[in-house]
C-alpha cells in the first residue's frame, strides 16, 4: 500500500485513483494503475507492507499492545512510486 505524508502539516494520506491531497494542499499523489504511483509537493512517500498489515488485523488482541506491522519510508528513487517536481 502507499501512502505519504505532508512534510508541512504531518497529514498521512493514503493513495488512490484519483489525486489525494494533504490537509494543507502542500502535497499529493495517486495510483496509474495496481503497482505505479506519483507524488509530489511537500510529500515523503511511504509503504505498508501489505502482507503484515493483514495479518496483524486479522490477529488484533482484546487487550493491551496493538498487533505490529511492517511499515517503511519509501527511497527517493524507487521505481513504483516517483515524485513528479
């Protein structure tokens, strides 16, 4: 999944179809297809691990600690998610 946040108002947003934007407008992205997307303004782009997310949602506990999942900060130069200046 990706995702990014505003480096302006700390906004996360995740990526869809169409373009998203952050709460202030400083920053925005979207998904081309099922795999490719593009980001731009004051966005830092990020991924969840799509695997992992689900698991730990499948496994939420009643109680205590929240079940972890693999999050990251996407490289600058990655070829699935490019900023566009």
């Amino acid at each position: 999944m990706k995702l990014f946040i505003c480096s302006k108002c700390q906004d996360v947003v995740k990526c869809a179809s169409v373009t998203r934007t952050c709460e202030c407008g400083a920053s925005w992205g979207k998904y081309l297809d099922d795999l490719n997307a593009i980001y731009g303004g004051k966005a830092i782009p990020l991924g969840f691990d799509n695997y992992s997310l689900c698991f730990a949602i499948q496994h939420q506990p009643q109680v205590g600690l929240g079940k972890q999942f693999t999050a990251f900060v996407t490289p600058k130069k990655c070829p699935t998610f490019k900023k566009i200046t």
